[in-house]
C-alpha cells in the first residue's frame, strides 16, 4: 500500500495546487462579476434617483406655469372682449384703436399695486393683428411697447387664431443681447357678425424656472427657430447646446425628453419639453439643465465603497478556498492508490469481456454447426417415416404413431431453421433485399391457410385490412413475421375465441395489430416475452419452442420496424408491428 501511495505523493500535491487556483479563479470570476453587476446597479438606482428628482422639481414649476398661463389667458381674452376696443374695429376706426385700447390695457401695462402675482402678468408691449394676421402699426410705439422691425415682424401669421395662442419672440435687449419674449394672441370676434375681425398680442417676459423652488445649479432657457437662448451659459455652450436639442427634437416625436450633456467641461442633465403645441407661432421648447456633479461624486463613493468590500470579500474567498482545497484534496491520495486497483481490475475485465465476445462466437457458430448437422439425419428421418406410412399393412394405431412422429420431425425441422436464421442474423450475415411487400394480401393468404386447417377450438377471425397495403421489405422473412403471430394468436386461444387482425398506415409507417382472446400472459413474464426458449403459455404445456416471438421481433427489427406486446390482460392479448412504407413497384408518387 505505502509503495502504491508514494508515488502517487506529488501528483496530489499537483492537483491541490491546481484546485486551489481554480477555485481563487472562480472566486475572483464570480467577485468580479458580483461588483460589476453592484456597480451597474447602483449607476441605474442614482440615474433613476436623479431623473425623478428632476421631474419632480420641473412638475412643480409647470404647475406654476400653468396657472401663470391660465391668469395670462383670462387677462388677456377679458381684455380682447372691452366693447370699445370691438367699436373701434368694426368702426375701421383704426387710427383710434391703440388710443382707445391705451385706457383699456393701462391696468396690464402699469400694475397700479404691486402683487405676489403682478410682475408675472406685467405686458411689456401689445399690438393688434389685421383680418390677414399682419400687424397694425400703432402710431406711438413707445406707448404701446416698443418693439424692432424684425421683432414685430415676428407677430405676424398666415391667418387669424380662433383659439388663444402662446408664441416666442426673439428681441435685441440694448442692442446687443438678445431676449425671448413670451406673446399671447387673443382672437377678437366681431360683436354683429361674429366672425373674426382681429387678435390681441400681448408679450411677456417668460416665465423663470430659476427659483427657491429649483434645484441647485439649475439653469433654463427656451429653444426657438434652431437656437437656444440661455444667458447662464456661455455663447459657445449655448450654440453646442442648441445642436444637441435639434437632433434629439428632429431624430424623436417626442415632446419632451431627457439625455446628459456637457456644458463648459461639466456633465449636467438637459430637459426639453414643447412650450406651444398647436400653436401658429413657431415651436418653442423649454431647457432646463441641471449639474450632475454631485451625482457623480456621490456615485464614486459609493464605487469605492463597493471595491473595498469587494477586495475585502475577495481575500476572504482566498482564505476559505485554501482550506477547502486542503480539505477536498485529502481523498485524493486515497484515490490515487485505489485508482491502481481499479486499473489493474479494469484490464481483468476487459480480458473477460474478450473471452465472453470469443465464447458467444463460438456458441453462435455451434449453433449454426449443429442446426446444419441435424437437417441431414432430420430429413432422413422425415422421409423414412412418409415411406412407413405409405405401407398399408399396419395396423391403425401404428399409423397413428407414425403420423406422431412426422410431425414432431416438422417441429424439429422449424426449430433447426429458426436457429440457423437467428445465427445467421447475430453473426451479421443476413441482408433484406427491401422490395415492395404486398402486406394485405400476405395477411389474407394466411388466414385462409388457418381456415382450411382442422379447429377444435373454433375460434372466430375478425379482420380489418385495406386492399392494398405495401410496406417494404422481403417477402419470405415479412410473411414469417406474419406467420408467427397468428400462430401464437391461434395456439394460446381459448374455445369459442376470437382473432382479431387489423392494419392501417401512420404517417411513414403500417401497423399491423394482431390480438386474440384467451389467458393473458402473467405481469412478470411479459418484459421476457420476446426472450429465447421463453414459453409465454399459461399452461406451457412445450407447444412452442420459444423462438418465434424472438424471430419475429429481430426480423422486424431488420426491416427498419419493430414488435411490441401493447397489452395482455381481461381475456385479451394483443401484439403490434410496424412496418415501413413502400411504394408499390410502377406507382409514381403524385
């Protein structure tokens, strides 16, 4: 033993190296796999964090907006509906209209109090539109808000609005910066007609997301005509911005989205959602953008964090793995020696298994010997006994006995054929010469050959077969299989029984299904039924030889199908074979 073992020592001190780097390889895969998912994770969970906060600040603000604009609409369609200023349209009294609408829109232009509210809804100029949405030009500009030519040509429309509209306008502030105006355009009905005469613009300053209410760092700005204009920013930022926000607006049907940017070397979030929908002014987007700086340096800690109980986890994972490998290797030198048992045991039984391959051989080969070696003296015998009876000198009950004998010498005969064809098929020397084999007609000769046979039994034969039914096959070897079943079906009868026979195509195959009445076959025996020298008989009273079922299955199995006992019990035995299609020589497939 410890001569076996030595040996073997270095060879296990191999595998628990390697083991132990297998599993501080599996342990440093599955650990880096564990902090790769975390960080994903986290990254996601800080990414969603942030977006919510975002949105929820920017609904907060929208709802501002909103009830801003809803104050703004009523102010402005209240203001649109005086009757002085619906007489001096339908009058085409146009050199009155900005003096009457002075005294109308003086509350609007010049808050008398001020209020929490009133600097949102101070108008900082008005104008009035033509039937064809053009601009009426006041005759005193500096009293109705001053505005440039390329400003006020920014009101016009292609026609008159019959709902309120929000616009943006750009505007030059003191000649060099420029601002977005927000402008409301009120529909104005004639008051006889009730068609549309005109439209009040009023223009505001927009509404500033920038508040107690915003977050930290944030900045806004609106998005008109392929620019952006956001003071916060620098022009160059503004110009790379605004580049952005046009693919995104043109590559989406989106009215609102959010992606990240870069705005003077630092990562912020950029939000952007339609300011006027439906609207005759051209779109207008709001911006917001928000610093993710913090974000970032909050998502590094915890990055850090993750790694250094990662590391911390991974040495662990070391320490632990060292010991299992120890503990895991310690049968292996047990193993390595018994290994070299199992090796010496394994060529023992590889040689038996040589000398049992060799001795089937030879049995197979006795087999076919002896089978040839008695059709001789069996044929002598057979031919001997058919001349005694030709004599006519005997008594009665000699011929009786020599009848006996002759057909004993036929069952000696089958018994020699059925052993020289079942050793010639385990030898591998039997080939199916595979023709068209009219399977219905072969069944139909057989029954008529058991008909004219002498039954003391008088069983009944039921049967169901289509005319023609081709499988494929040799015809001798496939009315042997045949043969044999509505043998056994006939001999393990019961008085007054009953054969049934019935056949019919399944997909690429035919099924012949044979059954008869009678003692079913006991549970224990039915998984030997297709054994050799197996008697299946309740009685086995020796009327077989136990080679038939066996034949009949191997020959099936020849032909590329099979024999199975499908059932065998309440007075009722039934086999089935299968067969493979054929076509019948001549037929061409449609």
């Amino acid at each position: 033993m410890m001569s076996a073992s030595k040996p073997n020592k270095p060879r296990v001190t191999s595998f628990r190296t390697k083991l132990q780097a297998a599993m501080m390889l599996v342990v440093s895969g599955l650990m880096a796999l564990a902090f790769y998912l975390a960080q994903r994770h986290v990254a996601a969970a800080a990414q969603s964090n942030l977006e919510q906060s975002f949105q929820a600040e920017l609904s907060s603000l929208d709802k501002v907006r909103e009830l801003r604009n809803a104050a703004l609409a009523e102010h402005c369609g209240a203001l649109a509906s005086r009757p002085r200023i619906h007489a001096a349209l339908e009058d085409n009294a146009l050199d009155l209209l900005y003096l009457t609408a002075k005294d109308e829109l003086r509350d609007l232009m010049e808050p008398a109090e001020p209020s929490p509210t009133g600097p949102l809804l101070r108008a900082k100029f008005y104008r009035f539109l033509d039937p064809t949405g053009g601009v009426l030009a006041p005759p005193n500009p500096k009293e109705v808000g001053q505005l440039s030519l390329k400003a006020e040509a920014q009101l016009i429309l292609r026609k008159l609005p019959e709902a309120q509209q929000i616009g943006y306008i750009v505007e030059t502030d003191d000649g060099t910066d420029e601002v977005v105006d927000e402008v409301v355009a009120a529909p104005i009905f004639s008051t006889e007609t009730g068609e549309l005469i005109s439209a009040l613009v009023v223009g505001f300053k927009p509404f500033e997301v920038i508040g107690k209410a915003a977050g930290a760092g944030m900045k806004s700005g609106i998005w008109l005509n392929g620019q952006l204009h956001m003071p916060s920013v620098s022009k160059s930022s503004q110009a790379a911005l605004g580049i952005e926000i046009a693919k995104a607006i043109t590559s989406s049907d989106r009215t609102q989205n959010n992606f990240a940017v870069n705005v003077d070397g630092a990562s912020q979030l950029l939000f952007y959602k339609r300011l006027n929908p439906t609207s005759l002014f051209p779109p207008a987007y709001e911006v917001c953008v928000y610093p993710l700086a913090d974000s970032i340096a909050h998502l590094h800690r915890l990055r850090w964090q993750i790694g250094s109980v990662g590391v911390l986890l991974l040495l662990g994972g070391f320490v632990a793995s060292h010991f299992v490998a120890v503990r895991l290797s310690l049968p292996v030198e047990k193993l390595a020696v018994d290994s070299e048992k199992n090796r010496a045991q394994r060529k023992r039984a590889e040689a038996a298994l040589a000398s049992t391959s060799e001795e089937l051989k030879r049995s197979a080969r006795y087999s076919a010997d002896a089978s040839h070696q008695l059709k001789t003296p069996v044929t002598v015998l057979r031919v001997g006994l058919e001349r005694l009876l030709t004599r006519e000198d005997f008594k009665p009950d000699v011929y009786e006995e020599l009848s006996a004998l002759l057909h004993q010498t036929h069952r000696l005969t089958g018994v020699i054929d059925d052993l020289l064809l079942l050793s010639r098929m385990d030898a591998g020397h039997l080939q199916i010469e595979s023709k068209p084999v009219n399977l219905s007609q072969l069944v139909e000769g057989w029954l008529d050959d058991f008909g004219a046979l002498p039954d003391r039994l008088g069983v009944k034969i039921e049967k169901k077969l289509p005319a023609e039914l081709y499988v494929a096959g040799e015809k001798r070897y496939t009315s042997l299989i045949v043969q044999n079943l509505l043998e056994n079906a006939r001999k393990y009868n019961r008085p007054e029984g009953l054969i049934r026979v019935s056949a019919f195509k399944q997909r690429d195959e035919i099924v012949l299904t044979i059954g008869n009445s009678g003692p079913p076959i006991r549970r224990p025996e039915q998984e030997h039924i297709f054994d050799r020298f197996h008697h299946s008989a309740p009685d086995a009273n020796g009327s077989g030889h136990g080679l038939g079922l066996n034949l009949a299955r191997e020959l099936a199995r020849l032909h590329g199908g099979d024999l199975r006992l499908m059932r065998s019990d309440n007075d009722w035995t039934e086999f089935e074979a299968y067969f493979r299609v054929a076509q019948p020589q001549g037929h061409c497939a449609s």
